[in-house]
C-alpha cells in the first residue's frame, strides 16, 4: 500500500475534517499532517446544538469529538481559530494563506469547511436576530432563550423546527414564518401534514406561504416579524432558511463552486485536492448525479473513503445510502436515501396519528425511506433502497410497522 503523500492538510475540524485525520494515522500514514479549524473548539459534534445542548440535557463535553489529549496523539499541527484565506493550487506544492496571514504548503489538501447559515436582507446589525451553525451560537441562543418571551422562527426545516420544540420545552412561545410547510422538501407532503399538526399540538402557530416580508424595528432590535399583513410579536429571532457551502476560499481553483466542490465518487475534486462532507459535492453512482448531503453520518463515511484514496488503498466508488434524522418533542423521524417532495410519495405504513413510514420513488424505483416512530420498519426498508426496489413497493410480504403503538400525539 502506498504510504500516501509527503504533507496532507485537512481544512476544518468538524466531524468530517477530524475523521479524515484520524482515519490516515489509523491506515498507516506516518508523514506530515496538518489539521487547520475555524472555530477555536476542539472537533465537535454539530447536530446536538439545536437539541440537547440548546435545552441543556447535555453537558458541552458529550459533542467533543477528541479530548487534548487525543489531538496531541494524533501527531499532527494542530491550527484552532485561524481560518483559511484561499487555496493556490499549484503543479507541485499548493499554497494555503491563512487568516493570520501565514502560508502552508502541502501536495494534497482535504477541503471539510463545511456550511455557513443564509443569512436575510435587512438583519444586519439586529442584536436580536441569531443563527445556529457553531458551538459558540448554541451558547448565545440558549442564554437568549432563558431571557426570552416570544422567539420568531424563519424557516421550517431541520433547524428552525428542532430549536421551536427545545425552545417550547423551556416555556418559551414560539411562531414558525415560513415560505413553505414544514420540511416539505425533504419529507414531501404527507408527513410534512403531520409534522405540522404535531407543532400545533404543542402550541407553535405556523405562518406559512409568504415568508417575511418585513421587519419592525426599536432601535437595533426587531420587535415584530412581518408576513404579508401580519405582524408577529417577538423579543428574539432565529434565521434557519438553510445553509450555503463555505468554500469562498476555493474561488481561485476555477472549480465551478456553485452548487459546492464537485467531487467524482472518491472526493477527488482536483489533483491534489479532496473534499468531504457537507462543503463537497460527491459523484453518487447510485443516483447517477452529484449530491451534496448535510448530515453527519455523511460527513463520516465520505472521509474514511477520501482517507483510504490518500494513501492509495483500493476501494469501491462510494455507493452509501443517506441516512439522517431528527428529534421534535418526543417524535422520532428517520430516513434513509433521497426522500424528497420531488419524488412519488407511497404510505407504507399508517397509524392512528398519521404515516410511521412513507417510500419515495423516481424513475419506478424506490430511492428513499422516512419513518415516524418507526425504527423497526424503517431499517428494514433501507434493505429495499439498497436492493433498488421497484416502485410502487409491492408491501404484500412486507411486515414494517412498529412492535409498539406510536405515542399518542406524534
């Protein structure tokens, strides 16, 4: 096996950056590492922040991803705090400029710099107007919470609807602005109908279809939130309206960055650069197209196979199945694949509050999963998008619903 190259740099210590760095010391590679943060945190787990650490059920400590002490095992230099500029790529050694004004030369580089939220026109300079990406936002969010009566969601998706319920969960009240229902995209309509009854239930009015078109302001803060003719009350905002992939400092490789880095199905977007995780956009021959996936599991599996490819270790195109999930109160909802509101919708499994598992189909095949409380039939119809089932799903044989009744209101 080939040791692999003579200096590797990985840019961004998330989940995927410190994977790709501890998966080369675990194959073998003994030469010179260099792992570069934004963030002055040790690596840290993200998709805890709009949850257990936004409600306070965990200690910080529980997301760490490597102690002190694990960092230093990983002989390599360590540079926490200190962004990257921009990447020259070069025919021998690239050239990296760091916001410090250093510069790093290496002969690969591993891009994991991850997303940065969309901010909206209008926000800038609001005190009270917050996003969620970083540890640091989680702490801000949750001292603001425990000060806050009425927060303003903009956006329905993964984010703004896990902070409405942990935000609900510390008595605060809660409105959700949102130019679409909630989660459509990635769950379609029929869940999305029950996600929407179940934050109702807990006291969460949604206004949805025309977005914010406004803001009412005192001084630099916003005190109501308008859309359309309505105005809604609130001492505290939160922007979830999705994030965009931070690869600015990429823009003089000549890559076409629009839709993140494109990778073929082994992160190879250049010589002598790779990208992982939620910044890259990989080849999937599965779905025969570039997909970029924000979800942690993600972020993992696609660095261990950019590790194995640096120090030349055979392996399979990356081929995995999505998998992502997210906790509101006390529902559970699961999906493997490419679910989404642009693919056929079939219920395959119903219970007295609505759809425990719903199959999406492009093309007659089924290409994605999401179960509601229903983590035994939901794993097992990943099988049936691994296999490429035909769709509509023939449930004759099937048995997916759950051992247990799903909880009354979820």
């Amino acid at each position: 096996m080939d040791r692999g190259p003579e200096h590797v740099v990985v840019v961004g210590a998330g989940a995927a950056g410190w994977t790709v760095a501890a998966e080369l010391r675990r194959l073998g590679f003994d030469r010179r590492l260099t792992l570069v943060g934004g963030e002055r945190h040790l690596p840290y787990d993200r998709p805890p922040l709009s949850k257990q650490i936004l409600a306070g059920t965990w200690p910080v400590e529980r997301v760490g991803l490597a102690t002190s002490d694990e960092l230093a095992g990983l002989d390599a230099e360590v540079r926490l705090g200190v962004p990257v500029r921009s990447l020259t790529l070069t025919e021998g050694a690239h050239s990296l400029l760091l916001a410090d004004g250093s510069v790093i030369e290496a002969d690969e580089v591993v891009a994991a710099t991850g997303c940065t939220p969309r901010r909206l026109p209008g926000t800038a300079g609001l005190s009270n107007v917050v996003t969620l990406r970083t540890l640091d936002d989680a702490h801000t969010l949750r001292a603001a919470l425990k000060q806050a009566r009425r927060l303003v969601v903009v956006g329905a998706g993964f984010l703004g609807l896990e902070v409405a319920a942990a935000a609900r969960a510390m008595g605060v009240e809660v409105d959700v602005v949102s130019d679409l229902a909630p989660m459509v995209r990635p769950l379609g309509s029929a869940l999305s109908e029950r996600l929407t009854r179940l934050h109702q239930t807990h006291g969460v009015p949604l206004h949805i279809g025309l977005g914010v078109t406004g803001w009412e302001t005192e001084g630099r803060k916003v005190v109501g939130v308008q859309s359309g003719a309505e105005t809604i009350p609130a001492d505290l905002v939160l922007v979830a309206v999705g994030a965009v992939p931070d690869a600015g400092w990429l823009q003089h490789t000549g890559l076409d960055l629009s839709a993140g880095v494109p990778c073929d199905a082994y992160g190879r977007a250049a010589p002598g650069l790779h990208a992982v995780g939620d910044v890259a956009c990989w080849w999937h021959p599965r779905y025969e197209r570039r997909v970029r996936t924000e979800h942690r599991t993600n972020a993992a599996e696609q660095a261990m196979v950019v590790a194995r490819d640096l120090v030349g270790q055979e392996q399979d195109p990356y081929d995995g199945v999505p998998f992502w999930w997210t906790d509101q109160y006390d529902a559970k909802i699961q999906a493997y694949g490419l679910p989404g509101s642009d693919a056929d919708e079939q219920i395959l499994d119903e219970g007295d509050e609505g759809p425990t598992l719903v199959g999406y189909g492009r093309a007659r095949r089924l290409d994605g999963v999401v179960g509601w409380g229903n983590i035994r039939g939901t794993r097992q119809a990943r099988q049936l998008v691994i296999e490429k089932t035909p769709f509509p799903v023939d449930t004759t044989d099937l048995d997916l619903t759950p051992r247990r009744p799903t909880p009354s209101g979820t």
